[in-house]
C-alpha cells in the first residue's frame, strides 16, 4: 500500500488540516496479497477516537495488510475531541467529515465515488461518528461499522459535563434528544430512506459503553436498518479488540 500525508487548507475549519491516506498498488511488495484493479478504489473512511488522532489507526492496528488484499483506499481524518460535531464554541467538524473532507479527497486522488464504493466505520467517539454519517446520508454508502461506539449522546453530555467538552461542543443544552446529532433520533427520521448501508456494530461485554450498545442495536432493527451484531465476551475499550474488528469489517464489506 502506498502511504500518504495530506495537508490542506480547510475552509469550514479555518486552519492546515492533516489525513492520512493508504492507497492500494499493483505490486504491494513481498508478504502482502495485491488488491489494486484497472477500477478506481473503494473508499473507507476511517474515524478515530477521544483520545486519539489521524495517525492512530495504523499506528496500532494492521490496517493497512488489513487493505493490502482489495482494491481499498483508506481516509483517516483528524477532528480533535469535537465528536464530529459542529461545535458551539469552536469549530465546525461535521461540516468538514460529512461535506468537505469527501470533496476535497476526491478532487487531489482517483477515487471510486459510487454508494456502493464507500464506507465509513470508527471506534468509541469515531463509532459515533460513523454512525452519524451512515444515518444522515445512508443513500452515500453501501455499509457502515462502529466499534465500542458512544452512540448514546445523552450519556457523552452526562460523562464530559465536569471536563467542560459538553459545554464546548453542545452549548448550554442539557437534552440533545430529538435532535440532529442523536442517533436513535436519526435512525428514525431516516428508516423509509430509499438505499440504507448495512450496518456492522459490535462491542465487547465489559466495555463501559456495552450498555448503549445493547440498547443502540435493538432500536435499529426495530427501524428497519440491516444489522449485524457482534457482542465479544469479556473483551474491554482497547486495541486488541479494534484491530480485530477492522479487520472483520473490512471482510464484512467484500462478503456483502
């Protein structure tokens, strides 16, 4: 795989912006399986968590032998602590995922920009993420996966009340429900949508997020999204976990 660092201006961020890129070639070198075709690359965009930043995912997972076998480029972007949020007080991350990271991607590489090309999955605060995407736009991809995600956003206000990272990105609002940034309330607005990727979420049974992922999965199928559920025994919010479930992801997305 061909690796990449990209520095640009963001306009929606107002300052140098920094994403990692693998790209796939004919020829990946000895021990790894060449992915690369005559057809432009699928896209996985690939979203980092609280405490991390764009470098993590190959800095701790096989990411990239992960990739190496299909014709797969990999997008890691770089959103601080803003849960992929625009913020109240300071800047503005959903625009910059959802509209200008895509954009600006696809003007500098030859990338494949069907539904059926793309895809997004993320862990903890990057589960969000991801599924925010997946349930905003579900027509823009063709499958999406979180990983220990922080899907309830009721539980993010009540965790970073005292770090003031709540205040910083939802204002004064103490309820989000009902409103665009909750994902219960998305996968409702969004369950008669025309094309829905399939959905990919697991969590491992003692991680302090495995309580929204029992009640995040449920909800939905009961909206009728395809999902594949995956609950690890006695697996916590670590690598061990994410570098394992990258790589069933990314199986997922060629078994589809």
């Amino acid at each position: 795989m061909a690796f990449l660092q990209i520095q640009f201006f963001s306009g929606a961020l107002n300052v140098a912006s920094t994403v990692n890129v693998i790209l796939p070639e004919a020829n990946q070198g000895i021990g790894l399986e060449a992915g690369a075709s005559d057809q432009l690359p699928a896209v996985l965009y690939l979203l980092h968590g609280y405490s991390d930043d764009h470098s993590i995912w190959m800095r701790r997972t096989s990411v990239e032998r992960y990739a190496a076998a299909h014709n797969l480029a990999v997008i890691m972007p770089a959103v601080n602590h803003s849960f992929y949020c625009n913020e109240a007080h300071g800047e503005r991350y959903w625009d910059y995922v959802s509209e200008e990271l895509p954009a600006t991607m696809h003007r500098f590489l030859r990338l494949s920009d069907r539904p059926e090309n793309t895809f997004v999955a993320g862990l903890s605060m990057g589960g969000y993420g991801a599924m925010r995407l997946a349930l905003t736009y579900p027509e823009r991809f063709a499958a999406a996966a979180s990983f220990s995600g922080a899907v309830q956003i009721e539980r993010i206000l009540t965790h970073h009340a005292k770090d003031g990272r709540a205040a910083a990105i939802f204002g004064r609002k103490k309820d989000v429900t009902g409103t665009e940034v909750d994902l219960f309330w998305l996968m409702k607005k969004n369950a008669a949508a025309e094309r829905k990727p399939r959905l990919y979420v697991s969590c491992g049974t003692k991680d302090f997020l495995y309580g929204s992922h029992q009640e995040f999965v449920p909800a939905l199928r009961e909206n009728g999204w395809d999902v594949t559920r995956y609950d690890e025994p006695d697996a916590v919010h670590e690598w061990g976990f994410w570098d394992r479930e990258i790589r069933k992801f990314i199986d997922f997305i060629y078994e589809g």
